[in-house]
C-alpha cells in the first residue's frame, strides 16, 4: 500500500508521536509511506532523520487554495491509495484532496471534543471511508456526534518497549538530585487539559510533607514556567524542575518514582502508555478513558479530576509505601506490554486500511 499521512500541528506530543511509529512500522511491513506536514514542525524534523519521505507544506487554514492542489500533486506522484488525515486543518485540505483525486480517506481522530453541530463540521465527517480512534472514548464522542459505528474503528497507540527500558540510566547525576529525595513528575505537553494547575496547587502540600522534588518534561516558554511557578509557595519553587523538551523520554522516565498523570481530558495518553512501560508506579485521574485499561490499587491509583487534595493523598500514599510503588509498576508493564504493542497496533491499522481499499 501506498499512505500519505497529513499533519498540521508544528509541536510535538502524543499524536504526532503515533503518526511517526505507524510510518515507521508499516515502511518496516513493506508499504510506502509519505508524511505532508507543516514546515518546520518537529514531526518534519523527526521524519526526516527515520528516514522517511517528508513534504514540508504551509498547513494553515487560510493557504487551503494552494495547499489542496499541492497535496493533489503529492498524491499523485507517490501513487498514494490511501490518505491519512490527523488535525483539524489537514483534515479539510487532506480530505479534499483525497476525494478530488479518488483515494481512500481515513480521518484520525485523537481527541475527547465535541463535534460541532454546524454543516461545515458535519460535512467534513461525511469524507472519511474509516475514522480511526484511539480509544472507546473517543469513540463514544463520535457516536454521540451522530457518527455510525460501522464507520469507526478503535485502534490504540503503542508504545516501543525496547526503547522504554527500565534498564536505561536515570538523570539524577545530570540533574544533581541525590538519590535518595523522592521524584515524582510528568513528560506530557503543557495544555490546560493536562491539569497542571492542579498538580502544581497538589505539590503545595505533598511537598510540605515529603521532602521530594516535581519534574517537567515537556516543550514550555519562559512565561508559561513563571506562571506554573506562579501555584506553587515561594519555600518549595526550588524543588519544581522544568527540563524542557527532551530526547531521552526513557532516562527521564527512569529518574520519576511516583508518574502523576492529572490529565481531565485524554483520548489514550502516549505519554500515561510510556510511563507505564517504563515499570512507573501511577497516579492519574479517575476519567473513563483511563478506566479501559487501568485497575485502581491493581496497575495504578485514581485521584478525581481536578481535585488536589484527593491528588495530594494518593501521590503521598505512593511515596510513602515502597512496596506499593514496586507492585504498581510491575503491572502497569504488564498492561502496557500486553495490550500496547507496536505488533498489536500495526497489525489492527494493516488490516483497516486493507478494508477501506476492498470496500465497494
């Protein structure tokens, strides 16, 4: 099979990540497969150095008249049978394109929003042969948006386990944390959605309580740090660290105890499926989302959304019980390995595409 991915978001996260390991594991399979992304975008970057063949376009909403023919003339050249469609934006220019030239177009949808009532939204759902989610969520959404089931299949992210090794090194060198002061933290990006506010407001008390340190990993602007540090009291702002964005995801991984996962609205949770592979013991909101594959006090700890003191209690509880925190991240591996495979996700996407092109 020939596959165009498209994608608009220039940032990194969860869902570029997943665009980027299907591209990789089906041109491993033996398909041909061909990202148009915006230009500049760390998804540029990163395709780039797997080796991958790369478009860079000027993915805006206003450039949709030059961007619908380019990725025609794209489609065209690379004999593309199927176009995969990921944001909001590309999914116009993409889904346009797609059905100009008479090609197959499966729509990815990796977030819990509505979908708007409007014509416009609704037609635009009406393009895709398939809508692939990542979780039973997301499709609930869609269902409630009016989208019919046959229409949607459910096909989680992965995670690769030989790269997310507990056997990696840690910072705390790097970091001149001495090892014996607890860390708990989260590698996720800044979005309200997260629920950073409530995990800073949370370490206010957690980190009166236990002397620990709360570490961020994740792309964030100097003016973004100040107003985190802006929660947090004045005698404990020492103890918060911003690493930025980071490469090394496993080693960061490795040097976090406790995984504090606030997160209030979440399609899957790539960066959730990472730490858990990583063997972390896992505190995180109690959404349905997480209810499909985690077991409260079997493979992690519930907290209610939005809530940091119910927050504060479960984080503390994982620090102060070792024990607990062992037995937690062995079954979060578990979990991860068995039910977020790259295997298990490339085999579900081979046979949906595979579906959508013998379709009548």
């Amino acid at each position: 099979m020939n596959i165009l991915h498209t994608e608009t978001l220039k940032r990194w996260g969860g869902q570029q990540n997943r665009l980027l390991t299907e591209a990789s594991g089906l041109m491993g399979r033996g398909h041909r497969v061909v990202i148009a992304c915006h230009r500049g975008s760390i998804l540029a970057q990163k395709a780039k150095e797997a080796v991958l063949p790369v478009y860079e376009v000027n993915m805006v909403k206003q450039n949709h008249l030059l961007t619908i023919p380019m990725l025609m003339r794209i489609i065209i050249r690379e004999k593309v049978d199927i176009v995969s469609t990921h944001s909001s934006v590309d999914s116009w220019a993409g889904g346009i394109a797609a059905k100009l030239t008479g090609r197959r177009l499966v729509r990815f949808r990796h977030n819990l929003f509505p979908i708007g009532r409007d014509p416009l939204t609704r037609l635009i759902y009406t393009l895709p042969d398939r809508i692939i989610t990542l979780s039973r969520a997301i499709e609930d959404v869609l269902r409630e948006g009016g989208i019919g089931k046959e229409k949607i299949s459910v096909i989680p992210s992965c995670v690769d386990a030989e790269r997310f090794t507990p056997a990696v090194e840690d910072l705390r060198e790097e970091l001149h944390i001495d090892p014996g002061i607890l860390i708990i933290g989260n590698t996720s990006t800044f979005s309200q959605v997260k629920g950073y506010e409530s995990l800073l407001r949370a370490f206010n008390r957690i980190g009166r309580e236990v002397p620990c340190v709360l570490l961020f990993a994740g792309s964030i602007e100097e003016e973004g740090r100040k107003r985190c540090l802006g929660f947090i009291e004045e005698n404990l702002r020492d103890r918060v660290l911003f690493l930025g964005h980071r490469d090394d995801v496993p080693r960061v991984l490795k040097t976090i105890d406790v995984f504090v996962y606030p997160s209030f609205m979440e399609g899957l949770g790539t960066a959730l499926l990472e730490a858990m592979t990583m063997k972390r013991a896992i505190a995180l909101s109690d959404i349905p989302t997480f209810r499909e594959f985690i077991d409260d006090t079997g493979n992690g700890l519930f907290f209610a959304a939005q809530d940091p003191d119910d927050m504060a209690e479960k984080v503390l509880l994982l620090l102060r019980d070792e024990g607990l925190r062992q037995r937690l991240g062995e079954h979060a591996r578990s979990t991860a390995l068995e039910r977020f495979s790259p295997m298990r996700m490339l085999d579900l996407t081979e046979t949906t595409y595979r579906e959508v092109l013998n379709a009548s």
